[in-house]
C-alpha cells in the first residue's frame, strides 16, 4: 500500500484571483511505514505573493525569483504521485491548487483525483475529536509529536508532521524508516513520534483478587455448562506448565 502525504503553500489563498503554488512538500508511506523517500520543490509563480501569505509561510518572491515553474515539474510529480493514495489535510484547498495548475498547462493529465485516490485526513480527525481544534499543531500537540521547528508553514515540514499524525491517528505506532533517502531539494528528514508520557506500571493481583477471579470463571462455566472459554485456556496453560 503506497499512500503520499502532500502539503501545499500558495501565493494566497484562491484560485479564482490568480493565486499559484509557491512549494510542494510529498512524503512517501508504504505499508504504514515513513520510507525517507521526499519529493520536495519550491515554485516560481510568476506573480507576486500577499504580505498575508508571507507571514504564514516566510517565503518571499525573491527567494522564489529562480526557482521552477509548475509546468516544469508537472511530469515529475504526476509521475511521483500516481496511483497512491493522497493524504491531504483539509484537501479541497490543495487539490483545488493542483487542480488549477493542471488546468492552466491544458495537458492530458485531467483532475488530481483521476490520478490518485485522495483522504482528506482533516476529516478524519473532526470524525474522531468532534468539537475539538483539529488543525495540525493542535494534532501534533494530542499525539506528542514534536512541532517545535514549525515557526512558519512549510510544505515539507508540514507533510512529514502530517505523516505522524496520520501513522498515530489511525492506530499505528510511527515505523522505523526503511532506508534510503531519496529526495528532490529535501530540506528535512521524516521526524518519528516522540511521546512525553510516564511508563505504565501494572502492579501484580493479590491473593483476593486471584481467588476472586477464579472464583467469577468457575461460575461462568457452570452457568455456561462448561463452555467458558477462559476456563479452558487456563487449564490449558496449567497443563502446558507441567509438561
């Protein structure tokens, strides 16, 4: 199972007044497990971005000034992304962002979502904690994943938080990467959940709760005309003791 975390930083925030995508951030899951394996690039847009995006992001049109255009990286990236399963927070922005540059190069390529199968994670997490700030920094915050590098946004840095979240989330403990880092203009590694909680300490039964719990199965069986199932798994394991 190949599935692709992506995060997006734009000029602004629609599509509908020109705003382009300045970064794209990709980190690679298969399996359940963080590859190491990035596609990373920042954009030239070709127009100017709002102060307001600036402060959300730190990325200047002078930093971006040369750097690629969309249409020079659209290959690579339908190429990177295809086929997987994309793992967007609140995707509607992002893939309406993608979408929009696909449209503006007129290519063969259609609408991101003929291209991959796309879960919107934010979703996820509102089905999960209704009522509650679902926004990334407050999911990194839930699960104990370290945030503290994320001064700005970053398509990058933003993915491979998501990654975490996502891993912790759905049930799974973050996995060991496989090796083998292989990236484009990659600026930072997949960071693993590092959880600040205490050690849980399971203190032995004592002599009444031992009597107490035989005592509760020895009825069940009774009731249950010897079909209790944890009667016979410990008889079970008491003769395995013996032998």
């Amino acid at each position: 199972m190949r599935q692709i975390v992506l995060d997006t930083e734009t000029t602004g925030l629609e599509t509908t007044a020109g705003h382009r995508i300045i970064e794209i951030g990709c980190v690679e899951l298969i399996d359940r497990r963080i590859t190491g394996r990035n596609w990373h690039y920042y954009l030239n847009p070709e127009r100017l971005i709002e102060t307001d995006a600036t402060k959300i992001h730190g990325i200047t049109s002078e930093f971006l000034r040369d750097k690629p255009r969309f249409a020079e990286i659209a290959h690579d990236l339908i190429n990177f992304i295809r086929g997987s399963e994309l793992l967007i927070h609140n995707a509607p922005f992002d893939v309406g962002f993608l979408d929009y540059e696909l449209q503006l190069l007129d290519t063969q390529w259609g609408r991101i979502e003929d291209i991959c199968q796309i879960t919107d994670t934010l979703i996820m997490a509102r089905n999960l904690y209704p009522g509650q700030k679902n926004n990334l920094d407050a999911l990194c915050k839930r699960f104990g994943i370290d945030n503290s590098q994320r001064d700005l946004h970053g398509a990058l840095l933003d993915a491979n938080l998501l990654a975490q979240v996502y891993l912790a989330m759905t049930g799974g403990q973050v996995s060991l990467l496989l090796g083998g880092v292989g990236n484009h203009q990659s600026r930072l590694a997949p960071q693993r959940i590092s959880p600040n909680r205490p050690r849980l300490l399971v203190p032995p039964l004592t002599d009444l709760e031992i009597t107490a719990h035989q005592e509760k199965l020895a009825a069940i069986d009774k009731s249950s005309n010897g079909n209790c199932l944890w009667q016979r798994l410990n008889q079970d394991h008491q003769a395995i003791d013996l032998c």
